[in-house]
C-alpha cells in the first residue's frame, strides 16, 4: 500500500482545492476520487491517485479559436519527478 494522504495533501498533489476533493466525494458518482474513510476522516493513497488522474478523460479547450486538449496528469509530472 502506497502512502497515505490526507485531504489537503490530496488537493496539492491533485492541484485542486480541498473543497473540490470533498464536493467529488460527497457527490458519490461513479468514478470519484479513490479514498477511503477511516471515521471521520477521508484519506488518499498515492498509487490509487496516479492511477485514477491517468484514467480521466482529457478536456477540450479553444486555444486562439482552435480547439486543443488540455491533460490534467501533465500537471502532476513535476510532482512525480521531484521523488
């Protein structure tokens, strides 16, 4: 089992506020962020968030009227290298 994570630690290492990591998990949908909850508290493990950015779909943005896709993984890559 890969390191555990809080809350704030997940929304750092996601690039998301902490809020937004509890709003997708209080939503419950199908394919929310991996966490588990130990009592009261929600906690991350690292492989499973990896894996889980890796499965997202790519969102589409107009860049100068052209579309382009816009991956949210290339935003942890950085994070990744620094270990």
């Amino acid at each position: 089992m890969s390191k555990l994570m809080t809350a704030a630690e997940a929304a750092e290492f996601l690039g998301v506020s902490q809020s937004t990591v509890y709003l997708e998990i209080r939503e419950g949908r199908e394919g929310c962020i991996p966490h588990i909850k130990v009592r009261n508290r929600y906690l991350f493990q690292k492989d499973k968030l990896e894996a889980w950015l890796e499965n997202q779909p790519t969102n589409k943005v107009s860049v100068n009227g052209r579309e382009a896709d816009f991956d949210l993984t290339q935003q942890n890559e950085g994070a990744k290298q620094q270990e």
